[in-house]
C-alpha cells in the first residue's frame, strides 16, 4: 500500500491520531484532516514520508470537497478514509437538550462522516479502489442517555451499510468501528471534571481493561487491509466485551461468580 495515501479525518488527536500513525507505519502517506491546526501540523512533521495537515471543519461540506481536491493533487491517490472528526456529549433529557448543541454534534459526527465518505468516495469510484472505514460507537446498538450523540451514531452505522451496498459495485469496502470508552483527551476531561465515572465505566465490561487508542487503530487498519477483504458494511465493537456484559451484569438475579 506504499504509493497510496490514507485520510484521516479528526487526526489531530485521540484514536484518529492513533490511527494516522498506525498507517504511516504501514508506509502510507497520510493526509491529516482537522481543525486543530498546532496538533495536526506537528503529527504531519512527526508521520514524515510527505503527511501534510489540512485545517477543515467537516461539517462544511464545501470545506470537506476542496481538501479532497487538495488531497488528491499533491500526492499518491487515496485508497483509505477514516473519518474519526467527532465531539463526544454528556449526559442529558430529550425534553431539555440544548438544541444548538444538538444540532452541532449532528453536522460534526453524521454530516461530517456523509461529506467526507462523498467526497473521498467520488474519487475512490472513478479508480474503483479503496476502503472506508467510520467512527460509530458502542452505544450506536443500544441506548444512553446521549440524545443527539447516540442517534447519530446509529445513523453513521446504518450510512456505513449504505454506502457498502453503493460502493460495493465499484471495489471499495465501507466498515465502522464501535469503540467502548477510549481514553482520549475528550474522555479524559470528562473524568477529570466528574462526568465519568470510572467505577461505574469498569463494571459494566468482560476484560478489565478499556481499549487504547492503538486498538482501535489495529482494528481500523485490519479493515482496510487486503485480510478484511470479504467484509464490508459491518460495524465492529471493539469494547472490551462491552456488549456481551452490559445485560449480563446487570441481571436482576444477581451475577452466580460474584455473589
Ligand atoms: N473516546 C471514546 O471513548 C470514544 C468512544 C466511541 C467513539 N468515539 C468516537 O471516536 C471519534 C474520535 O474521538 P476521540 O475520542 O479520538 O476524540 P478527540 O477529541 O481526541 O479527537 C477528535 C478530533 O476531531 C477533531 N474535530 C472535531 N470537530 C471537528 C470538525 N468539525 N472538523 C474537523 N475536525 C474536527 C478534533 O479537533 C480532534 O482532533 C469520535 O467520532 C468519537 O465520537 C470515541
């Protein structure tokens, strides 16, 4: 995959930067796609092998199609995206969201995930080559109380399988990754502010370790790799055995090992 360049959009931090690193090693060039501008600047110095940092808001569509074509003019062709741009939410009621809010994480974590697989995917179809791979989320398979973060993540699932069906005709892969809690600067925050509570977030999991960002980028790179080459339209958790022991712990009649 060495004359190829790979996009990751969000790649300024967290598991996109993870996952920037994870396909320079591969020897991909990597084009980095963020808003922040002093954190993806110094990844692309530190990538080398030509990564370049562009400053986009995904949620621009506009924006999103003049980096692709930015993209595509200054070096090998594009054989992966990654969309991991997102903003992470708290806890909150239907009835009193903060509807501005509400729309904001919609055009970043949905919008920017459709203006960046259309875009990238237009230039991907026309050499019929590539895989995508989306960001969605543990709770995209079942409810939190994150009302504009959870239903969107559920929509970025259900677009990966449509865009696996469209694009599927012309060779190009299409996959989520479901993270669990991912120790990321966002998630950290969070913790540190008492939003998140580390007791609570441990007991609900089979392994006792929570992914690192470098887990996510393993699976994402599998994804894109000729090994994942049968698989498309799926959306894989990688939690830690979140969903296997989200009910299983939480039955009414006690778990047997730990009574
Ligand atoms: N950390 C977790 O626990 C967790 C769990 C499940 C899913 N996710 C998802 O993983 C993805 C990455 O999250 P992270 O935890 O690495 O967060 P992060 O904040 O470390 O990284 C997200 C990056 O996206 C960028 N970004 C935000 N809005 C943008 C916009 N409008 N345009 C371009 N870039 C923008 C930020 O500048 C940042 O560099 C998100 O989609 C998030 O929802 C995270």
């Amino acid at each position: 995959m060495s004359e190829a360049t790979a996009v990751v959009t969000g790649g300024a931090s967290g598991i996109g930067a993870a996952t920037a690193r994870r396909f320079a090693l591969s020897g991909m060039r990597v084009a980095v796609v963020d808003l922040n501008r002093e954190a993806g600047e110094a990844l692309a110095n530190e990538l080398g092998g030509g990564a370049s940092f562009h400053s986009c808001d995904v949620g621009d569509p506009d924006a999103v199609e003049r980096v692709a074509h930015a993209i595509e003019q200054e070096g090998p062709p594009v054989r992966v995206l990654f969309t991991s741009a997102g903003l992470i939410a708290n806890a909150e009621t239907v009835l009193d969201m903060d509807m501005e809010a509400h729309e904001r994480v919609w055009r970043v974590n949905y919008l920017g995930t459709v203006h960046a697989c259309r875009s990238f995917g237009r230039r991907m179809t026309q050499r019929r080559e590539g895989a995508i791979v989306t960001v969605s989320s543990i709770n995209s398979f079942m409810p939190l109380p994150l009302p504009a973060y959870n239903p969107g993540k559920a929509a970025v699932s259900r677009l990966t399988q449509l865009l696996a069906v469209e694009l599927g005709r012309h060779g190009i892969r299409v996959n989520s990754v479901a993270p669990t809690y991912v120790m990321t600067p966002p998630l950290r925050a969070r913790m540190d502010a008492g939003l998140r509570d580390e007791k609570k977030m441990m007991a609900v999991h089979a392994l006792d370790r929570l992914p690192a960002p470098q887990d996510i980028a393993e699976a994402v790179f599998f994804l894109c790799s000729d090994a994942a080459r049968a698989i498309t339209g799926v959306t894989l958790p990688v939690d830690s055995g979140w969903l296997a022991a989200v009910s299983y712990k939480t039955f009414a009649g006690g778990v047997p090992w730990t009574e």
